[in-house]
C-alpha cells in the first residue's frame, strides 16, 4: 500500500499538530500554577476550616501530613512518616487509628503511641488559621516524644 501525502493535507496536519501541543503547553501550564499556590514559602493551603469535621481524620498524601480535627475542634497535623524507621503511616477508619504497614506500630489521633515497636509520639507541624484557611508549614516538622495540650491549633 503506498502513502501518498499532497502539500495541502501535510499542512493541515502540521497545522493540527501545532495547534495540540499549544493547547497540551497551556493546559500543563495551568496545572503547574495551581499546584505552586497550593504550597507557598512552605505554608500548604489545606482548605477552608469549615470543611473539616470534629472527630474526623483527612489525608493529605502529597504534603506528608494527615489533618486531625479532634472532637473539641482543635486541629493537629500530624506527619505520615511512622517514628520506629519511617515508614509511612495509614489511617484505618474502623479501628479509628493510624497503623504502620511495616511493623504495626499504631498511633491515635493525637499520633500517640498506642502499640510499639515506635516509642514516640508522630512528628507534627505547626498550623495557623489565615481567612478560615487551614494553613500547615510542611517545612517544619515538630518532634515530640509524646502529645500535650499546648500542641493542638484552635479557631
Ligand atoms: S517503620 Fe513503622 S513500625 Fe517500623
């Protein structure tokens, strides 16, 4: 079978061509501007503080942190990362705890240890309410070797 390309069809083609990559480099390039304002100077714009549910955990993968909105209200973010070697930390819904797939240490909502071998509480990182907006510094994880009071974030 011969293939047989005249000059007004190879142009139309090239023309389609051209069009398409524009509208794929716009397109990523919206992404990409969406995706910075999320994180700006290391603060994560996790939403609207009215979102958020009393007792209720939300992941936020791509920023290392699950938001904990405890029953009062108060707000921790607690980081994914497991304090035995690492590894990162799931919630389970039904057993109402975070659960390490590596070794089964386990931690509640306040990244308390409820079972070892992790020893210490999860890392958290500070929080500030800015126009209802939860706002977290992803660049600044706090160690801590047990959860007190004067870490949770209230409205
Ligand atoms: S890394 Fe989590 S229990 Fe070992």
């Amino acid at each position: 079978m011969k293939f047989k390309l005249n000059r007004r069809t190879f142009i139309k083609r090239a023309v389609y061509a051209l069009l398409s990559l524009e509208i794929i480099y716009v397109f990523t390039g919206l992404l990409r501007k969406k995706k910075a304002k999320k994180v700006s100077d290391g603060w994560f714009d996790a939403g609207n503080i009215n979102f958020f549910e009393k007792g209720k955990v939300y992941p936020f993968g791509a920023a290392h942190f699950y938001l904990s909105r405890l029953e009062d209200g108060g707000l921790l973010a607690i980081s994914i990362h497991c304090t035995h070697l690492g590894c990162a930390i799931q919630f389970n819904q039904n057993k109402d705890r975070f659960v390490c797939p590596c070794h089964a240490s386990s931690f509640n909502k306040y990244g308390e240890v409820l079972s070892p071998p992790a020893t210490r509480a999860l890392d958290i990182y500070p929080i500030t309410i800015q126009d209802d907006k939860v706002m977290v510094d992803v660049n600044s994880p706090l160690r801590r070797n047990k959860y007190e009071n004067s870490q949770v974030t209230y409205v």
